[in-house]
C-alpha cells in the first residue's frame, strides 16, 4: 500500500531523521557507557533470566550498544540468534558464538552490518526465541515501536505472529527516545518493554 497520499510515512521519516541527527552528535564514550548501563538493566529483566534462546543484533555506529549483552547472555548459557540481511531484507538467523564468530557484510549502499558468521538457520529461527530484542528509534507510551523504515522487523513480528510464537518484545533505547506518540500503521505491533540506561519501561 503506498504511504504517499497522506499517511504516516512523512511523519516517521520527518522524526526518524531527527532520531539519527540526535544520534550521530554521541561520542564513542556516551555509546560505550550507555552499553553498559543497558547490558546491566536488561540483564535484570525476568524475561532475559528464563530465556533458553533470545534473537538479537549487533549495534553498529552510534546504536545503543548490544555486545556487552550478547556475551553476558552467552556466560549465562544462553543461545543467542543473531539476523543476517537477505537481499528482499528479510532476515535469516545464525547462533552467536562470541565477536569473533561474526563478519562485517556490507549491503550495497547501506551501512556495513556485522552477521553470524556460521550456518545459517533460516528465517523461521527466529520462532524459537523466548525473548526477541528489537531495534529501533523510538518507542511511544503504547509500546508501538518506530523502526528504521526497512521493513525487516515489520517481517521478523508477522512471521512470529503466523507461526503463534509469543516470545517478548524489548527494545533498546536512550532515554530520550521514549516519547508520548509515534505514528501507527495497521501492521505496527506493540512491544511489551523499552531498556534505556536509566532503566526498564513496561506496556501492558
């Protein structure tokens, strides 16, 4: 369906813009501090402590950081499944078996994206998940999630919803990317928690 007849993909562009403009002024330092301080919260979360497999990512740039997480989580015995980009970008699923189990894969003009490095398990890999730690830009007081506008986590939440797979939704932000409202679209899911490095923020 095409967004360009007064639907709400200006809006999402408009504020994912500014998202990114607030995250590229972070230094290395604020990124590598806010890791941590995310890593320790979500580690706290009930979800994490019962996980048999969480589906993850790789930060990149200036995201709040995920690696402190995916070892802590590996230390605990957990499986972790990382996304590697398909060219339709859908996503595909390899098990994480430390940074140096991963490659930087550049994807044509994109930014460079750092995937598993081993077998790949396929785009329903992702069902198994208990816990599914999504990226975005911003998460409003509904739990509705604005991602980055590429439409793979669109994928990943309906596969999840036609296979009857209920793991949790978490999404890791700053601070100041938990707003009042972002644009809805019928296809958008809510997610059940936002970690920043302040701490957790829960929707019922």
């Amino acid at each position: 369906m095409s967004h360009l007849e007064g639907g709400p993909e200006p809006d999402k562009g408009m504020l994912r813009r500014g998202f990114l403009t607030v995250r590229n002024t972070l230094t290395t330092d604020d990124v590598r501090t806010a890791a941590s301080a995310l890593a320790e919260h979500a580690l706290e979360l009930p979800e994490l402590a019962h996980a048999h497999t969480v589906a993850a990512y790789v930060s990149v740039g200036s995201e709040p950081g995920t690696l402190a997480l995916l070892d802590a989580l590996r230390v605990r015995g957990v499986r972790v499944l990382l996304p590697a980009l398909l060219p339709d970008n859908d996503l595909d699923w390899g098990a994480y078996a430390g940074e140096g189990s991963l490659a930087r894969v550049q994807h044509g003009g994109k930014m460079a994206l750092l995937e598993p490095a081993g077998q790949r398990l396929g785009p329903d890999a992702v069902t198994s998940a208990d816990v599914v730690l999504l990226p975005g830009l911003a998460v409003d007081g509904r739990g509705m999630r604005l991602g980055r506008g590429g439409g793979s986590y669109d994928r990943v939440l309906a596969r999840l919803a036609d296979s009857a797979a209920s793991p949790s939704l978490v999404v890791l932000l700053y601070d100041a990317e938990v707003v009042e409202r972002v644009p809805e679209e019928a296809h958008d899911r809510p997610v059940h928690a936002v970690v920043t490095p302040s701490g957790v923020h829960r929707f019922t």
